[in-house]
C-alpha cells in the first residue's frame, strides 16, 4: 500500500467512526494528499468502504492514470455529465451523511451545487477530519517544504535587493517571482506593501518612495508544498520608532522560537510575543495571529487569525509552523514584519527558512 492509499484508508477509518458515507473532495491541497497529483478543477469522491472516484475532463483521464494509484478514473466533457455521474454513484451506494472538504479556500458556489444535487443527504463539513491527517507532516512532506524554504530564501533575498525608490510593488513582486520559478516553484503567493500599512498587501503599481517601510512575504510551493518567509527593509530616511519596531519583532521572532516544542499551546506563543511588544510600549501597532500552519497551503490549521478555536491547539511533533504572520501596523510605522517557517521536532524546533 502507498502512502496515498494509506491516508485514504485512515480517512475512511475516521468516516466509520462518524458515520460519514462518503466524502467529496473539490480543493486541490486534499486532492492532492489523497491523490498524489496537483490537479485543477478538482474532484475526488472517497467513499467509506470502497475505492475512491476521481472525475476528470475525458481527455484528461490518460495523464492523471499515470500519475495516481487511483484506478477508477470516470471522464466527463459537461458540468451536466459531471453532476449526472456523480449523483448515480452516490445514489446507488444508498449513501445517507455526506462530507464535503470546507476548506478555506472551498468555492461556496460548487458546495451550493453540492447540497442541491443532494437535497435528500445529509451534509457535514469534514475538513478538521481531513486535517486531524494533513497537520503532522510525513518525511517526504518534509523534504519538499525544505525546497520550497530555499526556494523562499532565495526569492526574497532577490525581492529585497531589487528595492530602491523609484521601482514598483509589482517589480519587486516579479522579481521574487522569476527566481522563484526558475529554481523550481509551482506557484509563488507575495505580498508586497510600501508606505501606508496593508495587512494583504497584494502588489499595485505604486512606485515606492523616500521614507517608505516595504514589507516583502513570499509563499513559494514546490511539488504543492509551501514555505512562508518575509521581512521588512526601510528606505532613508528611518525614524527611531521604526527601527524600534523592527527590532522588537526580531526579538518577538527569537524568543518563540525557543519555545517551539510539542505540547506548547498556541496561545501562549502569542502572549510571548505580546508582552514582548508590550515591553517595547507598541500595543498600539499589534494585530492577533503571531503563527498559522505551513503545509499544502501557505497558511493551514492552525489559523489563528481567522479561526479562534486554533488559538487554543497544541504543537504536535512533525507540524509545520510559521511565526511572524500577523505585522506591527500603523500609519506612522508602515507595516513591518519577519516570518519564518519551523519544523516541530520531537524536543525542539528546527527553523526552515
């Protein structure tokens, strides 16, 4: 058995358990963790007891044969024929409760179409199910989030030397992205801020200017693995508050660090940071969410700024974190952050980027 048949087995195992029937996968991350293959518009049936399905545009089902252990492959060439097959599957498995992946980047359009097609199931979200899986980390898993962190290093050393007044947020964006793909690089997600602060700075035409702080994460994948990396430089001239700001989050950086282990609440992190900042007289400019998972997305469970219930988990050894997610922002200091990526070993982390 592969370790992509296994984690299906174990998910079909949490599906018994729950009395789930089957579930429907249309993310790409849990396409491919179960799959095997990064594939768009994906679609995935996984029932309780038996093989799963993949659906896929007919003239794609040669290509993805070669490149999954999944052996039912059923093709399609209209959104009609999709939905026909899908419905007939599942209608005569006698299935009852179905489980749709709500991830955060689930299409709220394809879930709707999901319920009508099923009006007479039951429908649960089984996404913390799928990630009771995903959140510790395999070695291969590992190895490909250790590319993906060269790859972020790189790319935003390149990003960094590029600025000087004059070039655009979207220049420096292309040149963290060029590298990126040149060494390999799936998919780079960047954001870029100068000037006012923007907590998703995603990269305008601006021209960047004297006095600016510019803010630069990147969020490169390899083989659909991410890493998170960022930092923040400031263009002449710089005042005092800035340059304080900046060296209370290196220390914020440093001192979580050091804490990374097994069994540490995430919320203890974050009031590490905290009363760092607080030391440093900077409440005013903190924003909650010092950390966020790294795995098949470039932010996964743990999500602490989205999802408060995550802020209370517990590190589990072979997670993947980030610390440094959430900037020091203010009108006045501009946005200002470090993030790095850290494996979670058995009695201390190691840091990635």
């Amino acid at each position: 058995m592969n370790k992509f048949e296994n984690r299906v087995r174990k998910l079909q195992s949490l599906m018994l358990e729950k009395n789930i029937d089957g579930v429907m996968i249309r993310t790409l991350p849990s396409f491919r963790y179960f799959t095997g293959v990064g594939w768009w518009q994906p679609s995935l049936y996984i029932p309780a007891s038996s093989d799963p399905i993949i659906f896929v545009f007919e003239d794609e089902i040669e290509e993805i044969k070669e490149k999954t252990w999944i052996k039912n492959i059923i093709g399609y060439r209209s959104v009609e024929e999709l939905m026909k097959n899908v419905v007939a599957i599942i209608k005569d498995s006698k299935a009852k409760t179905l489980g749709f992946d709500l991830d955060i980047d689930a299409s709220a359009l394809l879930y709707q179409m999901f319920l009508y097609m099923h009006g007479d199931k039951k429908i649960v979200d089984v996404h913390n199910l799928i990630m009771e899986l995903r959140i510790i980390k395999d070695s291969e898993e590992i190895q490909l989030i250790r590319k993906a962190s060269e790859i972020a290093n790189e790319a935003l050393k390149t990003a960094l030397n590029s600025v000087k007044p004059g070039i655009t947020e979207t220049e420096v964006a292309g040149e963290a992205i060029y590298k990126a793909r040149k060494m390999g690089a799936e998919s780079i997600h960047i954001y870029v801020n100068s000037g006012k602060p923007r907590i998703h700075a995603h990269p305008r035409n601006k021209k960047i200017s004297s006095g600016d702080t510019v803010m630069i994460d990147v969020m490169p994948s390899y083989e659909g693995y991410y890493s998170d990396k960022a930092d923040t430089i400031f263009i002449e001239p710089v005042d005092e508050k800035k340059k304080k700001a900046y060296k209370a989050f290196q220390e914020a950086i440093e001192e979580c660090f050091r804490m990374l282990k097994p069994d540490i609440c995430i919320k203890d992190i974050e009031d590490q940071a905290r009363k760092i900042y607080e030391k440093y007289y900077l409440m005013k400019y903190y924003v909650y969410g010092f950390g966020h998972g790294v795995g098949l997305r470039f932010e996964e469970d743990p999500i602490t700024t989205i999802i408060v219930a995550h802020r209370l988990m517990k590190l589990k050894e072979n997670m993947i974190l980030n610390l440094g997610h959430a900037p020091l922002s203010g009108l006045d200091i501009g946005a200002i952050k470090i993030e790095e990526t850290y494996l979670i070993g058995k009695e201390k982390a190691e840091k990635l980027t």
